[in-house]
C-alpha cells in the first residue's frame, strides 16, 4: 500500500488488495502494511484508490453513509471521501468491501485523520421576517429539510462527472465556506457554501455533467437548484433569479441552469454555491482545486463584499 500525490489529490493504492487481506484471512500471507492515517481537513475531500487482480466492485462506508468507488482503470476503483465541516476531529475509518470476479470477497479499512480548521467568523444583519419566524415559517422549513433529505438519498450510484470541476460564476468569494454566523447577534448554523459575488441576472454554469433533482422556492435558500453528478455528490446553486432548465434534466458541464438572483434569506444579489459527498457538507472549491480545475482568480476572498444568506 503507498500513498501518492496525483493532482493535489491524496491517492491510496492498495496495490494488490489480495495480499492485503491475506493475514486476515489466515495469516499465511505476508502481514498487513502499516499505514499513516490519511489527514483531511474538516469539508475537504480525498481520493481513494483501490486496485487489486480480479476485483470486479468495491464500496466502502465512512460512519453510517455509503462511499461510492467507481471503475477508473483496469483493476482499480477511485471514489471521492468528503469529510463534513463540522465532522469531529480525530480518527475515522473507511470499510472498504472488494468483491473479486472469482466470487471472493475481501475487506479493509483505511485510516482517515479529521483534522480541525480554524472557520473564521462573520456576523451580518437580516430582516426581521428571516429571523423571527412564525410557526407557519418553521412548518414550511421543516417540509423543505425532509424534501432536500429525499433529494440527497437518491444520487445515482454511478459516476456522471468528468475531471475538471468548474466554478458555476466568476464572481470572486464574499463570504466564505464554513464561516461561523452570527446573524442578528446570535449565534447561528455554520455557512454551508460559498458566495460567489454575481450581478443580478449572471448566467450560472453548471460545475459539471448531472442530473437536475430539484429546482424550488425555499424559505431560506430562495430559488434553489440542486444537481446529481452522481456516485453520492451534489452541488447546489441558491437565491436565483431565473432557472434555465427543468427537474429531471440532464445538464452537462458549462450549460447555463439558471440566472443569479437575491431571491431567499439574501442581503445582496450573490451566488451561494453549496456541495455535498457522501451525506458530508463539503467545500464545493475542494472539488475545482483537486480535479485540476484550479484558477487562483476562484480563490481570491473578498471579505468587504456583499454579506448574504446561509
Ligand atoms: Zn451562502
């Protein structure tokens, strides 16, 4: 097993998942290697390789959500690993279950290490109707959460994205990822996404090939679009003028899906750009960084800018 940096993505290689099993099954073969937890900050991702003779499907679970593994070379299986932004630090484990064409089937567990980041904090002011809210409010945003919950447990299970990832606008950030809220001077739900600075009416991009699984007006998020690229990752696109295409579309990377807008909990027209693997609510800029998407101009932060929503 080896470790080996491929597009600023941290990639395991079980090289011969066999022979890593072996000792666990019998211990007449050579022992398994010890191997370095693989440190991933709190939202970020990392690739995972897994190869080995004969394997025909590999999956693998980190906590009670389903890691997808997907073929990328002969013999050899990638998924994507989001770990949640506010996932407790320390410890954690990926099972990995090969099944080999011969019928066999195989386990292991790679070492993940959560580590902390220092999520900086914002406060902002919202209008009274976004932040007193009546039981009616409370209602229609329990029914949106159980509506968004359905969406997210429905990916499919196949791959439908291509390397690179790219930024849906080319607004630089106004308000970062993970930043810790204080709206109306309390404490709130960390910022779940990006904001992406976006004159009203900017023609938002799709950040790569998927299926369009919700588009709807949400109390917080506005006009809200959501999209499967499938083998459990999301990305979100909030607070839009205009959608350009249809629930149940297929899109592919670069298509226009909708317009900028300040519709939602907003104070100023903005893209909120929001990603999430495997049930982990990631960086969605994780994903242009580590798939060779990467364009410093995406990553200049403007704190002075427009504040926003959620
Ligand atoms: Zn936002």
């Amino acid at each position: 097993m080896s470790e080996i940096i491929v597009g600023r993505i941290v990639t395991i290689t079980i090289a011969a998942l066999g022979v890593f099993f072996g000792a666990a099954f019998g211990g007449s073969r050579s022992p398994p290697v010890a191997v370095k937890p693989i440190e991933v900050f709190q939202g970020e991702i990392v690739e995972l390789k897994v190869s080995g003779i004969g394997l025909a499907a590999v999956e693998g679970q980190l906590g009670k959500e389903t890691v997808r593994f997907y073929p990328s070379g002969r013999g050899t299986f990638s998924a994507l690993v989001g770990v949640d932004l506010e996932a407790k630090p320390g410890p954690a484990r990926v099972l990995v279950k090969g099944t080999q064409r011969a019928g066999g089937y195989r386990e292991t567990q790679i070492a993940l290490k959560i580590k902390p980041k220092a999520f900086e904090k914002e406060s902002f002011s919202v209008p009274p109707e976004f932040d007193q809210l009546s039981p009616e409010v409370l209602e229609r945003i329990h029914r949106e959460q159980e509506q968004l919950t359905r969406v997210f447990s429905t990916s499919v299970p196949e791959r439908l994205w291509e390397n690179p990832f790219i930024a849906p606008v080319q607004g630089d950030i106004s308000s970062s990822f993970g930043y810790r809220r204080v709206i109306n001077d309390a404490p709130r739900a960390p910022h779940t996404g990006v904001d992406l600075k976006a004159p009203m009416g900017t023609e938002v991009l799709a950040a790569n090939n998927g299926r369009v699984v919700l588009v709807g007006d949400f109390f917080f998020s506005g006009n809200s679009l959501v999209l499967d690229h499938g083998a459990g990752l999301y990305t979100m696109y909030f607070h839009l003028s205009e959608f350009r295409v249809q629930e149940g579309a297929e899109v592919r990377k670069g298509e226009v899906i909708g317009l900028s807008g300040m519709t939602g909990r907003v104070t100023g027209p903005h893209l909120h750009w929001g990603a999430r693997l495997n049930g982990a609510r990631i960086d969605p800029f994780e994903l242009v960084k580590k798939s060779g998407g990467m364009s410093d101009k995406a990553f200049r932060s403007d704190a002075a800018a427009d504040k926003v929503e959620k």
